[in-house]
C-alpha cells in the first residue's frame, strides 16, 4: 500500500499576492484592499465588497461562515462554476462534512493562517497521480461577517488546468487511483 501512497501525492504552498490570477481572481483582491483601507475594524465587512454588482467575481468565489469556528466551517455561497466542479460544495454544508479528513486538514491550516494574519492567502495546491497533475489556485480573503463581529472568508479557486470544468473530471483521477490500490487490497 505504500508504493501506491507514493503514486498519489498532494502538496500545497503560499504564493505572492503579486502573483494573483487569473484576472477575475486579481480584481477581487483588489476589491477587497479597497474596502480594508475604509474598514474601521482592518477587515471590510462582506457587504461593503459590494460583490453582487460585479457577478463575473461570483462565479469562482465561496462565501464560508466561520461563526462557530474553524472545525464547523459551513457554505454561505457557493459560487456556479465551483457547484460544478464538485456538487457536494452546496450552500448551508459543514467543509468537514464534505470534505475528507486529509483535505479537510489542509482546508483548515489554511484558513487558520488567514485568521491569525488577518491577511489574504494565495496557495497552490497540486494533486499528481503519476504523471497526470491537476489542482488549483486559491485565495482566500478574511471579512468581517457582520456589524455584530464575526469572520467570515471569501474563497476563490480556479482549477490549474481550464478545461477541468466538471466534477466528473476531477474524480477520474481519484478513481484510477481507487481501481489500482484496491486492486492490490
């Protein structure tokens, strides 16, 4: 089994805020720099990004609710092209509900450093199996949840490859993967 763990790796890092893309996902930082420098708190609240009057910035983008903490992280939005990419990221569901444990660790790294800065996040998170890659690009952007306090994050992913565009296609390489390990079970 573990000759087939090395066959499947998983891997994510932080990269510069200079290097955001693609465009939509540079111009929602954008979006959110200019609301932090007229927030009173550092963190803009959710609805002074004003994000429903740009809808191409809501296609990538998830809204996640971080009112009882980080382990019951849940979907407030979830926006259309990411519902695609994988259909169990619906409105209103816990990300440890969704998600499982090893991604659900890394979502939670991840969150915790934004909420510790009180800054953004731009990572990479990469997935191969053998030679075939597939992952994404993500920011992840802190706001104040509501006037009564509160964080919440903005999430936007975009897949690495542009022609990844459906659920099915992110699952055909977790599902060779299942195929040769049970094979060897």
């Amino acid at each position: 089994m573990a000759f087939f763990d090395r066959l499947w790796t998983s891997t994510w890092h932080s990269l510069s805020l200079d290097a955001v893309e693609p465009a939509d996902a540079g111009r929602l930082l954008l979006v959110w720099k200019r609301a932090v420098r007229e927030a009173p708190s550092g963190l803009p609240l959710v609805a002074a990004l004003s994000l429903q009057d740009s809808p191409g910035l809501l296609t990538n983008v998830a809204l996640v609710d971080l009112s009882g903490g980080v382990d019951t992280a849940s979907y407030r939005y979830v926006g259309p092209r990411l519902t695609r990419l994988y259909r169990k990221a619906e409105k209103g569901r816990r990300l440890k509900d969704i998600y499982d444990r090893k991604v659900f660790a890394e979502i939670v790294s991840a969150f915790t450093i934004v909420l510790r800065t009180r800054e953004p996040l731009f990572t990479w998170r990469n997935f191969t199996f053998l030679n075939h890659d597939l992952g994404y690009r993500r920011l992840i952007l802190p706001c104040a949840a509501g006037p009564a306090g509160g964080v919440a994050l903005i999430v936007c992913i975009h897949p690495s490859r542009a022609d990844l565009t459906e659920e099915s296609q992110w699952a055909e390489a977790a599902d060779r993967y299942r195929a040769v390990v049970m094979a060897d079970a």
